[in-house]
C-alpha cells in the first residue's frame, strides 16, 4: 500500500532553513510527502513556497538543514535524484525564440529521454497542435502547460510544481486538476504541488502542508485539517431584530454577533444549546426565519491557519 | 520501504547531453547567425577596396596575395575579432539568462557538464567563424582574379600553409578574450555587464598597443599577432607561438577555473 503510515516518504525535509543574508525566510522546516500522495502546499504570496521549491530541487543550499528524496540525502546524490524528479518553478522557462516542441526536445535531449516522449508529453497537455509556434507566441496559459509537459518529459514518480495554475483560465484549471488526479492514482505519481488559494486544490490533494511566514503551522491529511474546523462551526440565527433578541435572551446569546440585517452568529455549542435558544425565541415572541449550522471552509480554516502567524 | 538510489549518468554522458541541447538551443539565434557571418564583414571591405582601388595597391607583376590577406587580417584582428568574441559569449551566456539557469541546474546533469557545454560551444562556434572566414577571404581572392585579372590574382599561388597558421595563431589569440568574458557573462547574469567590460577592454588594449607589457591583456592579443604574417612577395607565418599567445591561453586557463568556480557556489538562482 502506497499511504502507508509506515513507509518512508517520498520527500522529506528535517529542520530546513534558509536566509538570504541576514534576513531568515525559511525556519525549521519538516515537511513529509508520502509516496502516492498529491501534497498541497498552501501559503500565501511570499511565505517562502518557491524557496522551499527550489530548496527541494538543490537550487539554493540549505542554511541547515537537509532535504531527502527517495530516502537518499538530495545534496549528496542530486545528480542522480533528480533524474526522477519533474519539476515547474514559478512561470517555466521557456526560450522564446524556439518552438513548443524545440523547447520539449531541448530538455528531451538534455535528459537523455526516449524520443517518442516528445510528442506524448505535447499531447498529454493538448499543446499538439501549437507544437510548431515559436513560444513567444505562446499565452500564459499555453506557457504554463508547456512547462508542464517539460516537467512530465522523464515519466518522473516525483512532480514538484509551483503554482501550476497561475494564468490558467476556469477551464485550464479544471483541467489541470483532473490531470493531477490522473497522474496521482493512475500513474502512481506522487505530487507537490504549491498554491496560495487552497479553493483552487482543495478538490484534488490528498495533504496538506501551510506555510506561514517561512514556518510549517500545519501539516496532515486533508481530512485532519477538516477535524480542525470542527471546533469552529457556527450557529446562525435568521430573525427580524438582532438587537431586540440579543437584549430579550442575553444568557443564550451570550457571544453573539451582529452579522447583518436580523443576522445573528455565534459560536456552534450543541444540539441542546440551539434547541434552547429556539425555544426562548419562540416564547419571548420572536420570529425564526433560519436556524442553521455553519462550518467554516477550508479556505475559513486556511485563513485562520495563516492569520493567527501574523498577530 | 527502502529506494534504490537511481543511477546517475556518467560525466561524459551528462556532458555530452547537455551539448546536444545547448546546439539545439541555438537555432535561430542571433549568436549562430554572428558566428556563421560575421567574417564576412572584413572581407566585403577588403574586396571592394581591391576592385576599385586594387591597381594603387599591387604593382604590376607583383603577387598581391601577401598584401591582400595582409590588409583583410589586420581588419579583422584589431577590432572585430575581439567584438566577434565579446559578443559570441554574451549572446550565448544570455539565452539562460530568462529562467534558464532555474531549469536548467534543476535537471539531472550536473553543474561541470553545463559550464563545460557552453565553453565547448563557444570554441567550436569561434573555430567555425574563423574557419568560414579564411574560406570567404581565399574564396573573394579567387574572384577577385576572375573580376579584375590584372591584379594577377589568379596567376598566384595563395600558399595555404601560412594561411592555415595564421588561423591558428589567431584561433590561440581569442582564447584569453573569449575565457574571461565567458566567465563574465556567467558572473554578471546578464548581457549587458559583460559586453561593458569587453569595449572597455578592447578600447584600452587598443590605446595601450606601445605599452612594453602590453602582451599581458587578452584583448590585445589578437593584434599582437599580426606582426607574425611576414613577406612582400611570398606569406610566410611562423609556427611558433608569440607572448602573446602564451598570455592568451594563460588568461584563458584561469578564467575558465574562476567561470567553474563561479558557477559551481553561484549565488543563489533567484531569478
């Protein structure tokens, strides 16, 4: 079995930690991919996600630290690691005055890669037709798919990418998504993939790792990080005066906020708890036009995640 | 779960790999069509100056090849050769200069077989120019006779040899020139930078000419080495290397372990 807990992940970091200078971007940091897993890598702009990208690649050296992939120490054997490793820093880089496929064949030829992979890699990301345009004529979304088929030229089991949707318009993201899935429990690729906007992964990791500030705040399954929202469902209560019921039941809506006209939210108790405050409603005379259960979202969760680093 | 280590390809593979798509990288660019025409410039001058003005020049009965490859080399060498070479680098270094480098240090070669691909390319491409230049220059001489016989080109012989160790000579002289600004480019990161330093470069060798060390700088090598085309009535080059040429590939050794190091603790690929 792939997830197993037991095995030894696919990419590990222990006490990673980078500076440029003086100034610290990366602390400590413990990250754990296991193999057959699709990793999200949440952070938002400048909390040290494409550091850490090229960190895991061997293109900045660790202030301390140490980066293992495949169980193998990657400043030792980067040479050969890498050899099984497809990576999409930032934009790709692409050279502009060659073509779609000059560009793949560049890399092709440079990794010592069957030659058929060319054409596959084009085709697998729909670029086929485009493949004789030089890449200056290329959009951002074509761009982006191109250095993705750079990444998927070596039949790589690892993927490292770096924000894979940036300039994607709904439908290439859609599409990328279902192309990370395919790979993942098709192919058997393990995948890390970094974004600020967990609504734009959500659907397809199957971890999650939140940067903040250079620190790891929160690193697990997807579903441990749904346990973590939990505690933080809200009650929300649908009436004609917020005011007027805050002032006739101070005692059960003890904590609770104004979130608009006759809205009124507050923090999830029980079952009990809102069947009481239904009840007093109901006999001080108040109307009920809702009563519902709110969870926060993910994306709720991410914020709170990355906030409570910046207070 | 243990992992096998994978295999890693060998130096010469790596190296060999990255070649391959260094020359792949090429097409259509500004450095190759530099390289594959830039000797034409000293020779369309050298060719009109002698269809128009060639009868001032060679007396008659004369052998005007001396004369001619004479005036067509001292074109070339003093100022275009070291802007060809200053250039060629800057041109080359500068295709990873956007991203690039970012995704080319995160494939599996390593960092020795990218510096020594590009430094392989760069002297193949300076041989090649050199070489298409004495074939444009021989091939213009033989026009010339057929153009204008009476400059009695066709009823000399060209003599290659000295020709040939002219080539060589000159080949020698670029070396300095095209190491230390093939470890600039890689030190600077972009075009600019280096092509400052190269005019600064040539500009002062060019001043410097009666300076009694003036062997010592690269850029001037190439003029230095002029003084080894000899003869009125036949060419005759020396095979021996001048000072010159020993300072060039001196300066060519150390800015080639300066550009290695360079590249082996670059700074921090950020771009």
């Amino acid at each position: 079995m792939r997830s197993a807990s037991t095995a030894a992940p696919l990419l590990e970091s222990h006490d990673l930690s980078f500076r440029f200078g003086a100034r610290p971007i990366l602390h400590a940091l413990n990250l754990r991919v296991e193999a057959g897993s699709i990793y999200g890598f949440l952070g938002p702009n400048g909390a040290g996600k494409s550091t850490t990208m090229r960190l895991l690649l061997g293109l900045l050296r660790p202030t301390s630290g140490s980066v293992r992939l495949f169980g193998h120490e990657l400043a030792r054997h980067r040479v050969a690691l890498l050899g099984r490793v497809g990576a999409l820093i930032e934009s790709p880089s692409l050279y502009d005055h060659l073509t779609g496929r000059e560009n793949v064949e560049a890399t092709r030829r440079l990794r010592g890669v069957p030659a058929h992979r060319t054409a596959e890699v084009l085709a697998l990301v729909g670029l086929s037709a485009d493949a004789h345009r030089p890449a200056r004529e290329y959009s951002l979304g074509m761009r982006q798919r191109l250095g993705l088929a750079l990444a998927l030229l070596p039949n790589p089991d690892l993927l490292l990418l770096d924000e894979p949707t940036n300039g994607l318009d709904p439908t290439g993201i859609i599409e990328m998504r279902a192309l990370l899935r395919s790979l993942c429990h098709e192919h058997g690729k393990t995948i890390l993939v970094s974004s600020h906007l967990i609504s734009e992964i959500e659907k397809t990791v199957t971890h999650v790792g939140v940067i903040q500030r250079g620190r790891l705040v929160f690193q697990g399954s997807l579903p441990d990080l749904q346990r973590l929202q939990t505690g933080r469902a809200q009650l929300v209560l649908e009436t004609e005066n917020a005011d007027t019921c805050r002032n006739l039941l101070p005692g059960l809506l003890a904590g609770a906020k104004v979130a608009g006209p006759g809205i009124l939210q507050l923090p999830w108790l029980s079952r009990e708890h809102a069947a009481e405050l239904a009840a007093g409603l109901v006999s001080a005379g108040q109307p009920i036009y809702g009563l519902r259960q709110e969870q926060p979202t993910l994306e709720d969760t991410f914020l709170h995640l990355t906030a409570r680093m910046n207070e | 779960m243990e992992y096998t280590l994978p295999v890693a390809p060998g130096p010469l593979t790596q190296l060999g790999r990255t070649l391959v798509a260094d020359a792949l990288k090429l097409r259509r660019t500004a450095a190759l069509w530099l390289a594959l025409g830039g000797g034409a410039l000293p020779v369309l001058l050298n060719l009109l100056i002698f269809y128009f003005k060639g009868h001032l020049l060679v007396k008659p009965g004369q052998n005007p090849w001396p004369q001619y490859v004479g005036m067509s080399w001292q074109t070339a060498s003093v100022l275009l050769l070291p802007m060809f070479v200053v250039l060629l680098s800057g041109l080359v270094v500068n295709l990873e200069n956007r991203g690039g480098w970012r995704h080319l240090l995160a494939q599996p070669v390593g960092r020795g077989a990218v510096f020594g691909s590009k430094l392989l390319l760069l002297l193949v491409l300076n041989a090649v120019a050199q070489t298409l230049y004495v074939l444009l220059l021989l091939g213009a001489g033989v026009l010339l006779g057929w153009l204008k016989p009476d400059l009695g080109f066709q009823s000399h012989s060209i003599s290659l040899l000295p020709v040939l160790r002219m080539l060589g000579h000159t080949y020698v002289a670029t070396l300095g020139i095209l190491g230390v600004q093939y470890g600039l480019a890689l030190a600077f990161r972009g075009f600019v930078g280096p092509l400052a330093v190269g005019i600064a470069g040539i500009v002062s060798a060019l001043t410097l000419l009666r300076w009694e060390h003036i062997d010592l700088v690269p850029y001037a090598a190439p003029t230095r080495i002029l003084r080894l085309l000899e003869g009125d009535t036949q060419l005759s080059v020396t095979a021996t290397l001048s000072p010159a040429e020993w300072y060039s590939l001196g300066w060519f050794a150390l800015a080639v372990l300066v550009g290695y190091l360079l590249l082996l603790l670059r700074r921090p690929v950020t771009d």
